[in-house]
C-alpha cells in the first residue's frame, strides 16, 4: 500500500508521465522488497536472541521519533505546493523511495523464522518422524520413538 501510494503521489508531481518512469519505480520497488525481505530473514536468523530483548526499545524510539516529528511539522507554515523540478524516479531520490516503502518488508522478514523451537533442527523432526513411521523396523526399534 505504502508503495502504491508513492507512486501516486510520485505520478501526479511529474510534468508528463512515461511509460520509462513506471516501469523504473515498479522494478525498484519490487527489488527492494524481495532484497529487504531476505535481509530481515538473515538478520532475524543472526541477530534473534539480541532483537527478543531489545525490540519494544526500538519500537517505542521509532515511534516517539515519528510522533515527534510529525508535532514539529504540524506548526511550521505549509508552502505552496509546486510541481518536481528533477525526476524522483531516477538516481537517489528513487532509491531512497524504495528504501523506504520497503522497511515494512525487513520487520516482516524478521518474524519469518520460527525462533520458538529453538534449536532450528526442531522444525524438521516431524518430517523425520513421518520417514521413520513409513521404514519398516522391528517394534523394538529407537527409531520409532517420538522426537519432540
């Protein structure tokens, strides 16, 4: 939604509008968001133990950072509103829309890993139990045993 309504915005600041700058925010945005989302799976799988003890933090900074700045602009006096000299779909103007529309992706790639049943070999054992249940071994077997 976010990116949607970059784009948006975004079309509507352009003189003309190309089919070249849609194409380039479309394939930037969707870059970021798989690049972004991969960065939040490693750094969820890394960083895990650290993020559990320390995430309400950064979630009360960000948002106390973001409230504050939105009381600041709210008394500063609105300029008229004038149509984008340079092109943001180009360069880094473009590069910071993609970072930006693609934070919510990074926190999303952080929750992928299911850091519940840590050790994450866990996870796999009720498809090795499933393997084991179908091998033919006799009733005295380890191998039949539960794993969790």
């Amino acid at each position: 939604m976010d990116a949607f309504a970059v784009s948006i915005i975004t079309g509507l600041s352009l003189a003309k509008l190309t089919l070249w700058h849609c194409l380039r925010m479309a394939g930037s945005f969707g870059l970021f968001q798989a690049i972004m989302l991969m960065l939040g799976w490693l750094a969820g799988e890394l960083i895990y133990d650290l993020m559990a003890k320390l995430d309400h933090w950064i979630a009360f900074t960000l948002l106390a950072l973001v409230g504050g700045k939105m009381l600041k602009e709210s008394f500063k006096q609105r300029e008229t509103h004038q149509k984008v000299k340079n092109d943001p779909t180009k360069g880094w103007s473009l590069i910071a829309l993609s970072l930006a529309t693609s934070i919510d992706a990074l926190a999303v790639g952080l929750s992928f890993e299911d850091h519940h049943s840590r050790p994450s070999v866990h996870r796999h054992l009720p498809k090795l139990k499933v393997v084991l249940e179908m091998t033919p071994v006799p009733d005295e077997s380890p191998y039949t045993q539960t794993f969790y």
